[in-house]
C-alpha cells in the first residue's frame, strides 16, 4: 500500500513537471527551460544568459532529466520484483493446498483401506463361528447327545450365523 502512494505521488511530479517545463536551480536563482527559452521567475533571460550559463542549465536540465529516467526505471524494476514476488507468493499457495489436498486423500484412502480390512475380518471371523457351530452340530449329532430342544437351539444358532455370515458378505 505504501509503494502504491509513492509511485502515484512521484508520477504526478513528472507529469507537472513535464508540463510545465524544465526548473533548474542555477546561482541561487531558479530557472525554467521551454523548448531552448530561459525563463527568470517568468521572464524570458535567454539573451542576457552568456553561452557557458546556458550550457551549465542545460546540462543542469538533462542531468535532471537522467535522474527523473533512472527514477522511472527504478520504479519499473521495483514493480516487477513486487509483481514476481506475488506470482511466488501465489505458487507457494497453491503448491500447499495441493499438499494439503494430497494429504487429505491420501488420510481418506488409508480410512478406506482399514475399514475394509475390518469389513474382511469381519466376514473371516463370521465364517470361522458358522463352520465351527456346524462342526459341533454335527459332532453332537453324531454321538447322539442332541435332544429335540438342542437340535432347535443349534438350528437357531445356525441359522443366526449364517445372517450374520451373509450380512458380512454383503457389506464386502
């Protein structure tokens, strides 16, 4: 904000000043060039100056005018650091929001990967207690130790496992 104020200002001192012409101080008296004319607080002195006093405000004039080039130039140089400053500034902003974005799918396909993980484990642990409780079913079955009411019961308890084995499946 504050380089904004000093360019404004210094372009409305060239732009007065290239109006108006040429002030160049010279023995303690201002002069003004227009166009090869000398002017004294208004009044033209080109033919009272001698040739070494002329020459002395003009090259008064053109060193000016160097300085006020190099101003400009300096002006345009410091605005082109700033400008590549901000375009950084902008790279560096995007270059973290897409880390940052990376990093937030990266954490999404881990929890993705862990749930599914869970979901298998889920469904291997489900299938271990279906096949152990049919096991056992068949293992009392066969020894005869089952009454009707037990048979009801391992039924049950089957056929809850086996839900329990297919709702595992289908969340795979």
């Amino acid at each position: 904000m504050k380089t904004i104020k000093v360019i404004i200002t210094t372009l409305l001192i060239v732009f007065s000043l290239s109006l108006s012409g040429q002030t160049i101080k010279y023995n303690d008296a201002s002069y003004e060039v227009k166009k090869g004319t000398f002017f004294k607080e208004g009044v033209d002195v080109t033919q009272t100056l001698t040739e070494e006093d002329k020459l002395k405000i003009l090259e008064a004039v053109d060193k000016k005018k160097e300085e006020m080039q190099a101003a400009k130039i300096k002006e345009k140089q410091e605005k082109a650091v700033e400008k590549q400053q901000k375009q950084e500034e902008k790279a560096q902003k995007q270059a973290e929001k897409k880390r940052q974005q990376a990093e937030k799918e990266k954490k999404k396909a881990e929890k993705a990967l862990a749930k599914r993980e869970k979901l298998k484990s889920n469904y291997e642990n489900a299938e271990k207690k279906h096949k152990q409780a049919i096991a056992k079913y068949e293992k009392l079955s066969e020894k005869g130790k089952l009454s009707p009411v037990d048979k009801d019961k391992w039924a049950n308890k089957i056929d809850k496992l086996k839900l329990k084995l297919e709702k595992a499946k289908s969340k795979l």
